[in-house]
C-alpha cells in the first residue's frame, strides 16, 4: 500500500503543527499532502520550513471539498487518507488503515475527544434512505482507495457543508462499502474556545434537502426526512424561546432562512439530478475544473 494524507487547512497553524509532527512520529513513510486555504496567520511558512511535507497546495477557496480535490489531485499514493488538520493520529492507525482497505473501498474510525469531564468515542454510523443501507464516514479521519475517489470524481463542490454526507450517499448507491475500525483512531483536544461551533442553519438545511434530492429524487421518504429533521430543531428552538434563552424574533428569522434554504436545496438538487444522472451523481466535482490551486509547492 502507498498511502498518501490529505491534510486540508485553514488558519490554525499551531493544530497543523501537532497533526504533522504526529504524522512524523506514527505514518513517516507515507506521502504528506497539505491544502491551504487563504490562511493569514503564517501556515504557509511553518509549512515550507518542515522536511516531513511533499506537497503544498495553496488555494484561493474557503470550502472543505474544494480543499479535498485540491489534494486528492496531488496526492501519487493508491490509497488516499483524509486528515482534518485539528487531529492528530494515534498507534496503530496505519496498520488500521492497512488492514481496513483490504476489506473494503473505503474504511473509517473514531475520533477520541479531550474532553474536561474525560473520553468519548465516535461510533459508527448508518442509515437507510429510500432503501438504500448508507454508511458514513468521518470526514477528517478516512482513508479510500484511489480508484473509488476516481470513478466517484471526488466530492461535490457546490455544497458548503455536507460534503461528506453526499459522498457517503453515493458510495452506497455505487454499492462501495465503507468499513469502521476502531483501531484507526484519532485524538482531539478542544481549544480554550470549547470548540463547539454554531449551527449555521441555512446551509445545513440546503445541503441536506440538495444531497437527498440529488441522490433519491424529489420523493416523500425524502421530503419527510428533510422536513422532519427541519421540525425537531424548530421545536428544540422553540422550547428556548419559551424558556427565555432566546429572542422570539431570532426564532422566526431562523425559521424564514431554513424555509429558503430548504427550496433552494430542493431546486439545486433537481437540477444537479438532470445533469448527472449516472450512478455517481456529481456534476460539480474533480473534473469540473483544473483551477484550484493557485500555487504548488512540490519537494517530491
């Protein structure tokens, strides 16, 4: 197995720092490939003064799939492993990662978060949608196989958040299996931040209503999906407002852009369903441009 790491990045140096040096330690005969976004905060110089680094990819981009495809298009390996740069591996991930790929296209593990009151662990995660069995993976922590990244021409750029849930969608309807290993494990700590993030409603609502439509069709498993999922936060935002964590204004301004969000992900979904109506059902993915890297730096 050749293995190449895709590590994509977008100003946090100081954890890019940690995940490279962990990949020095456990993975350091494995090609190392680093997507930067429009970092401002020194990524790039920290990067071009490491020896462990073959490949920086700068790009213009914000979006995590087009980080994805910038690396995956450099990366030489015949299995190709996605890292998010806030993890670090931990023993005996590359011989998870070896043995996963022998049984399956793709195979996944946990993430282990530093928590202060202690450890979890991620656990799989499956589905059924419209009859099809979807396993999931974890995006920042999965390895492929080339030949599967190829043929299902990467992820999907048009989605900003989600990417990974579309993918997992279309490996299943191309009838690729993703396995779990829990040995292919890694570690996150939190940041003084806490490091939980705020939902951004809109575009989780856009992505979830445009990847079911564009994989499924505009059928009422899916639109009861999309709608229920839709109701049970809206209840949740509800029950703040009455217990006064929150402004019932905001409620109903949340409300109004997850309607939107919802018809514009239906709409987009359609039409992406009737440009690509192959299997892969990806008509703004790897091949769709050649642009996405403004500059390369190549020590291979």
């Amino acid at each position: 197995m050749e293995l190449s790491v895709v590590v994509p990045t977008l100003n946090g140096r100081e954890e890019l720092a940690r995940c490279l040096d962990a990949l020095a330690d456990h993975v350091p005969d494995a090609e190392t490939v680093v997507v930067n976004g429009p970092s401002s905060d020194g990524t790039t110089g920290m990067v071009r003064d490491r020896d462990d680094v073959d490949v920086l990819v700068e790009i213009s981009d914000r979006s995590d799939n087009a980080a994805r495809n910038a690396g995956i298009d450099r990366a030489d390996g015949d299995v190709v492993a996605l890292l998010d740069r806030s993890y670090t591996v931990e023993a005996g991930w590359l011989d998870a990662v070896a043995d996963g790929i022998d049984d399956a296209a793709v195979v996944t593990g946990p993430t282990h978060e530093q928590l202060a009151a202690g450890m979890t662990t991620e656990s799989a995660e499956t589905a059924t949608v419209a009859g099809r069995d979807v396993s999931f993976f974890n995006p920042g922590n999965v390895a492929f196989e080339r030949s599967v990244l190829t043929s299902m021409d990467g992820f999907d750029e048009s989605l900003d958040a989600g990417g990974a849930r579309d993918l997992a969608h279309r490996l299943a309807g191309a009838g690729h299996d993703v396995a779990w290993s829990s040995d292919m494990s890694v570690r996150h700590e939190y940041g003084a931040d806490g490091g939980v993030r705020e939902t951004e409603w809109g575009p989780k609502y856009r992505s979830l209503s445009y990847r079911l439509v564009k994989n499924y069709g505009l059928r009422p498993t899916v639109l009861g999906r999309v709608l229920g999922s839709a109701g049970r936060d809206a209840f949740g935002g509800l029950r703040g407002v009455l217990a006064g964590d929150s402004d019932p204004s905001e409620w109903l301004g949340t409300g109004r852009s997850v309607t939107g969000a919802i018809a514009a992900g239906i709409k987009d979904g359609l039409i992406a369903r009737f440009k690509d109506r192959s299997w892969r059902r990806n008509p703004n993915g790897r091949s769709t441009r050649a642009d996405r890297a403004v500059a390369v730096y190549d020590e291979r």
